[in-house]
C-alpha cells in the first residue's frame, strides 16, 4: 500500500525533471477507462520498469499539528518488462524504437489492460 498527496493520475511536478513521465490510464478490452494508471519510470538496454497504480482511494491523514491532510491511498507495484520489436493495431503493425520513450508509452497504452494484470499478480514483498 502507498500513499501519496498526488493522485497517481497526476504526472511529477519536479521542476528538475526533463522528461515528464506520461500517467497512462488503463483501458479494459470493451473501451472503458478505469481508476488505474501507469508509467515508465526508466528505460534502458531495450527493457522499461513499468510501475502500476491500482485500489486508489482518498483518505485523512492527521498532522502531528493536527491539521488534516487529503492523502491518496493505493497499490502499486512494479515490473521490469522487455518491449517486443513491433505490435500490431488495428492490423497495422507499428515496429518499436526500444530507445524512444514516446514510442514504448505507446505500445503500453496499447497493452495496459493485459500488462495490470501481471502487475497485480506481483506479490507484496514484505
């Protein structure tokens, strides 16, 4: 379980970051989007780590000031996950540049639905 004050829909706001990480919502297979995200948070050597947030509620957090703050709750794991060369969409198919994060957030837009599903079957380590 993690919290966070961001939802993990929210990208980063790291004013240091060149390259924001894309939050990519994922799509089930008739087309609805759910309240479950993704990104990539590195990428080398033709492999990504894709981290996944899924289980995302809002809760109270007391302050030892006792002021109160919004916190967002969630499950998230991570995977490191080898992109294939190329994918097919719509009977086209689109070769990868394993070197582009551009282009590997769009093959996992593509497969979110199918990549959260070996997400949440990563078991909690501690």
């Amino acid at each position: 379980m993690s919290e966070s004050t961001r939802r993990p829909s929210e990208p980063d706001d790291n004013p240091d970051v060149e390259k924001r990480k894309a939050r990519i919502q994922v799509i089930d297979p008739t087309g609805n989007a759910l309240d479950e995200y993704m990104f990539i948070d590195w990428l080398k050597g033709g492999k990504c780590r894709i981290v996944g947030s899924y289980n995302i509620t809002q809760g109270e957090r007391i302050n030892p000031d006792e002021s109160i703050t919004q916190m967002w709750v969630f499950d998230e794991r991570a995977l490191v996950w080898t992109p294939p060369p190329f994918y097919i969409v719509d009977g086209e198919t689109v070769d990868l540049n394993l070197g582009s994060r551009e282009t590997v957030e769009a093959w996992l837009q593509t497969m979110s639905f199918e990549i959260m599903g070996y997400i949440k079957q990563i078991p909690v380590s501690w």
